[in-house]
C-alpha cells in the first residue's frame, strides 16, 4: 500500500479508485472503449489490464447500446460492472438502457432485482471541443428517478466518490470534469468508504451562499477569493452528488447568508441550478435577503472556436458578478 | 481524360488533402489550431477515388476524419483553414471546428463526431434524393469501429428495406481508436457484413484511388438505377495517430514506417517513370503555394466576433 495520503492527480485519483475496486470486489468488472490495453483515453485505467487481466477489465466494441445494456444484465445478476462512457455526450446513444432499463429495474421488480453498476464518464468543455463534445449532462441523469448521480470536483472526491458508487447498490452515474483532470490535490488513500451523498463547505462565509459543482466548484472559490477583497464574504457549497442532493446543507447556509446562487456549466433552461432555486425558494423563502441568482450557460449549444466559447462557457468572472448583483 | 492525366488528377487531389493536414499540423504547432484533430494521412485515396465519381448534386456524409472528404468535394481551403483556426472566415464561423464541419455549398452533409451517427443521416438524405428523382445518390463515409454501433445496422437495414440510394464506405484503417478492430469483432471482412441486409458488400484496397473510384462507381451506378445500397469496405491504414496528440504507444514498432511505403502518394510516385515523377513534382510546388494561399487568406480573417455566439439557434 502506498503511503496513506498522497498529492495527485485527479485524474491518478480515479485510477487509485478503479485499482482499489479491483482488489477489495471480487465482482467488479471493468469494460468500455480503450480501457484494457490501452489503458483508457485519458489514462483513468493505466495498467489494471497488466495487473488484473482480460477477466476483469477489457475493451468493448464502439457499442454503447450494448455495453451498458450488457453492464445492467451483469449487474442484475451478481456482478458490480463499471462501465465507462468515453465523453458524457456518447451516453445520450445509449440513453434507453440508461432510462428506460438501468433506471427502473428496482422499482419495477419491487425490489427483488437491482442494479448495482457504475458509469463513469467526463463532461464539460474544453479548448476547440466541438458540440458533441461538450455537453454538461448532469440535467439529464439528476432528472431520472432511480439513478445516483456524483460530480466530484476534486482529487479526492474523485477518488472517495468513486468507491462509495462501486460499493452502492444502485445504478450510480459518475461524471467527472475533464478540464480537472491534471488539478491535483490530496487524496485520502485509506480512508473508510463513505456512504454515497453528502455536500460539503468549501469555504465558510457570511453575506451569501454560492452553490456550484463540478469545474464550477474550483471556480466559485476563486471568485469567493476575489470578493473577498471587495470585503463580500462567500460560503461555498459544493453538493458533490446531485442524487441524493443534500439539500440540507445548501437550505442551512442559505438560512445563514440570506442569500443564494448556484453556478453550473451545463445550460440554464432546464439546468439543474433551477432544481435548486426551486427548492430554495419553496423551503427558505423566508430567509432569502435578494432574488435567486443562476450562473450558466446560456442555451447555446458549444461552439468549437475559443473566441465564441469564451462567451458561452460560465467562468469564475460571471460567478463574481452574480453575487454582487444580489449584495447589492 | 489521358490515363496519365487521370493519375496526375488523383495524385493532385490527394497532395492536396495531405498538404493541407500537414500544414495543419504545424499551425497547431505554432498555437494557431484550438482542440485535437484526426487526420486522414494515408487515407486519402478513398476520399479521393469516390470523389471522381460523384456528380455535383451529391450527397457526402463523413466522421470527424472528414477533412479529406470535404477537399475531394471541392470544399474552398480558405475556409476549411479559417474553420480548424476557429476563425471567422471559416466554412462554419469557427462553430464547429476540426471534427464536426459542413460545407452546405458542396452538399457536404457534415463530418459527425459522434460514431456511427452520420449513416441514419445519410439514409435520409437518400430518402430526399429517392423522392427528388434526379438520381442524386448519398454516400456515407465510417470508420471499422463504427460498425459495430447500432445506429449503423438500424440504417443500413432501413436503407435496404427502402432500397434508398445510399453508398456507405468503410474506411479499414485496422484501428478503431487505440484497439484493432480484429479483436472487436469475430469477422475478417467487414464487408460480409452486406450479406445481412441483402445488399452487395465488397472489400477493395483503398489506397489506390482508381480502384476506390471502380468500385464507388459500379455502386453509385447501382444506387442511381434505383437497386439499392452498397457497402464498400476500403482497406487503408493511418499514417498518423488517431487524433493529432495520439503518442501510438498502442502500434507495434515499425508498423507505421512498412504502411508509408505503401501509402497512396508514395505508391503512385514508386510506378511513375522520370517523366511523370518531374510532372509530379510539378504538382506538389503548386499545391504547396496554393495551401500558402490558402492559409494567409485564413489567418487574414477576424476571430469570430463574441456578440455572434448566440445567432443560429433558431431560424
Ligand atoms: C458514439 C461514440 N462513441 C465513442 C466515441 C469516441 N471515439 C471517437 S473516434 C473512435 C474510434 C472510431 O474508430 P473507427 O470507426 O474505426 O474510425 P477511425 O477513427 O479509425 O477513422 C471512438 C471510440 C465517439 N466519438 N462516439
């Protein structure tokens, strides 16, 4: 065993993640484009394939269809697949096993099957991505009953969150942030396994609460940095998973600033930001000092050239600027 | 055309798509290309071969290798330049980039960057040109790997079914990404694949474009009289990795150096005598200026202006 806490990548973090779940689980299996030889496209999987063989980890065909259809029959059936979804946007070929199977085996066997599986996938723009390239699809998956869905936005809750979805009964969708891919931090190597849920305070603050996940996380605490100059004091909560949402962490510090916004990448119209501002406004009415504010992209699908992406994609500078539209 | 013209013709065609995804290389390089791009270095003689048979009226759908589809259509360099530079003046404002441009002036239905998705469109484009009865015909360029998605059989057995006139190509490059296709499917010949859907399957070496342009014209033929479509299997290889930061550590050693020397421009230049190799370099200096050309009127072009990234959503 390594040394317990390490600095590294977050991307080296899956890959400790994906590693552990090969050694604690004897069931789980790992499949998806590129994964065993090659070691995966951005490296999640280097050297499983070396370690643990063909039995455990092997490619699939560009079947997407198939292979997490084939995920959900293994996992009703005593596996615990892993499954991986090159970029976010090729879920969208497989959506019915995702929604239609995946999703409702519990509910619709009454329980006496499950679905204990876990895709992992990346999302978000990058520099040049294209439009099918770049989807945030967090909306998509929060929004189907049935399914987990974690967004970790740090080394290690790439790493923690990885390892509660493997060990989780239900169908659990982890998208991670390709544009965080190299940040690196601490991770906890031999921490327990937690349960799968919980938000965290990244930043305590008093005069009003930014909610943001994923790439926009890391860019909240920036923006919180630069306020703080302007004597605005953030706190800053990443919920980390979408389902279950730990809505009570975001409804006590809203309770406390008075004050909301919740900064995604993905889309506005639909986005899961307006999940929250809903909930916002339905339990903590009262305590809000200023209107809800969203930072989003606006509904423009993502444009390739950085001059325009520039204007589309959401940054720490509009997060900034929300929040000082409602102290105002 | 003299046979040795019609050589010359090809061999200028395909420079032309090498040249440009050469020069590409060093603008990405130099910082002047955002993002990745796949090329289609040592595939160009399929693009090419089918190309020299299609009338104007054509429909062309590609993957996100699609540059040299694009050029073999007759796609202006300008803009194909100014689009993988994300900048205005190219053929898609900077939207779409490398791997998912399109080029409505040339009846270039667009490259798709997700796998396997252009064969459903290209059987609707069919579909248009089945109604339109001007026997226009729709081909549709895959990978290997695409063929094993499941939006690839559900078209091609609607285009058979509706015997569309739809020409799907396969592009074998052996890789689908970083594995072989051999070990994603159990069949030697993708082509035999046809059989399954009751229409002609051939499998053709697709780095001669004479041969490529044979086989696409007794398919388009067939479309055109109304038979149906036709699956054709051109076996190539990638003389570059999957995407222009693709390292190959996945390749054995060796294997790309025994491909170029029988890539499809080397291969015409080791048959020619002294006479067409001075014609052929001839070619090359002037696609060379032209690609220069070409890129200076690219780069003269604005990066695309912020207050436009909104237009287009709708009609
Ligand atoms: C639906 C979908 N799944 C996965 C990918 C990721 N991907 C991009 S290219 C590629 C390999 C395609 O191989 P092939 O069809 O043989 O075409 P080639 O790249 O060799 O031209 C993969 C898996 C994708 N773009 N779309």
């Amino acid at each position: 065993m390594p040394d317990a806490t390490q600095t590294i990548s977050y991307i080296q973090a899956v890959q400790h993640g994906l590693r552990w779940s090969l050694e604690a689980l004897d069931d789980t299996v790992i499949f998806g484009e590129d994964v065993a030889v090659p070691g995966g496209p951005f490296g999640a999987t280097k050297n499983l394939h070396r370690d643990f063989g063909s039995d455990r980890i092997f490619d699939t065909p560009i079947s997407e269809t198939a292979f997490l259809g084939m995920a959900l029959g293994a996992a009703m059936t005593g596996l615990r697949p892993i499954a991986e979804i090159m970029y976010a946007d090729f879920m969208f070929v497989a959506m019915d096993q995702l929604v239609n199977q995946i999703a409702n085996t519990r509910y619709v066997s009454r329980g006496t099957y499950g679905a204990p599986l876990v895709i992992r996938t990346q999302q978000g723009y990058s520099s040049g991505s294209c439009a099918q390239h770049s989807h945030s699809i967090e909306a998509y998956i929060a929004h189907t009953p049935g399914l987990r869905l974690a967004v970790p936005s740090t080394a290690d809750d790439a790493y923690q969150m990885l390892r509660a979805a493997i060990v989780s009964d239900d169908p659990v969708v982890v998208a991670e942030a390709r544009m965080l891919y190299p940040t690196k931090g601490e991770v906890r190597l031999d921490a327990p396994v937690e349960p799968i849920g919980g938000g965290r305070i990244t930043r305590e603050g008093a005069d009003v609460t930014v909610v943001a996940w994923s790439r926009m996380a890391a860019a909240a605490l920036e923006a919180a940095e630069e306020l703080a100059a302007e004597g605005i004091d953030v706190e800053v909560v990443d919920p980390r998973w979408l389902a279950p949402l730990d809505f009570d962490l975001i409804a006590a510090s809203v309770r406390k600033t008075g004050r909301l916004v919740i900064a995604h990448e993905a889309n506005l119209t639909g986005g899961f930001g307006a999940e929250i501002a809903a909930r916002a406004a339905e339990e903590c009415f009262r305590d809000l000092r200023a209107p809800i504010a969203r930072v989003g992209a606006p509904d423009v699908p993502t444009p390739a050239a950085p001059a325009l992406q520039a204007v589309v994609i959401p940054s720490a500078a509009d997060v900034v600027s929300a929040v000082r539209r409602v102290v105002r | 055309m003299s046979a040795v013209g019609d050589i010359v013709h090809m061999y200028r065609e395909m420079r032309r798509i090498r040249a440009f995804e050469d020069r590409l290389m060093d603008l990405k390089a130099g910082g002047e290309v955002p993002g990745s791009m796949h090329l289609t270095n040592g595939q160009e003689a399929i693009a090419v071969g089918v190309a020299s048979i299609l009338r104007p009226d054509d429909y062309v759908t590609a993957t996100y290798r699609g540059h040299g589809w694009a050029i073999s259509r007759g796609s202006d360099l300008t803009g194909l330049f100014a689009e993988v530079m994300a900048r205005s003046g190219g053929v898609n404002g900077g939207r779409a980039g490398s791997p998912y441009f399109s080029d409505a002036s040339i009846n270039f239905l667009g490259e798709n960057s997700i796998v396997g998705a252009g064969v459903p469109i290209a059987a609707g484009a069919a579909l248009s040109a089945q109604r339109h009865g001007q026997g226009q015909v729709s081909v549709v360029a895959i990978g290997d790997g695409a063929t094993n998605q499941g939006a690839v059989h559900e078209a091609l057995n609607l285009a058979a079914a509706l015997t569309l006139p739809m020409v799907l190509v396969v592009e074998n490059n052996i890789y689908s990404e970083m594995v072989r296709i051999k070990d994603m499917t159990k069949i030697d010949q993708l082509a035999i694949r046809a059989e399954g859907y009751g229409i002609p399957g051939v499998t053709i070496d697709g780095n001669d474009p004479h041969l490529v342009a044979a086989a696409a014209a007794e398919a388009v033929e067939r479309a055109r009289r109304g038979e149906g479509p036709t699956l054709i299997e051109a076996m190539t290889q990638r003389l570059v990795g999957h995407h222009s930061g693709d390292a190959q550590h996945y390749r054995p050693r060796g294997e790309v150096a025994e491909a170029a020397l029988d890539e499809p421009l080397q291969r015409i230049r080791n048959a020619a005598d002294a006479a067409l190799l001075s014609e052929l370099d001839a070619v090359d200096a002037e696609v060379a200026a032209e690609i220069e050309r070409a890129v200076d009127a690219a780069r003269a072009t604005e990066l695309p202006d912020p207050n436009t990234a909104k237009d287009h959503v709708y009609a």
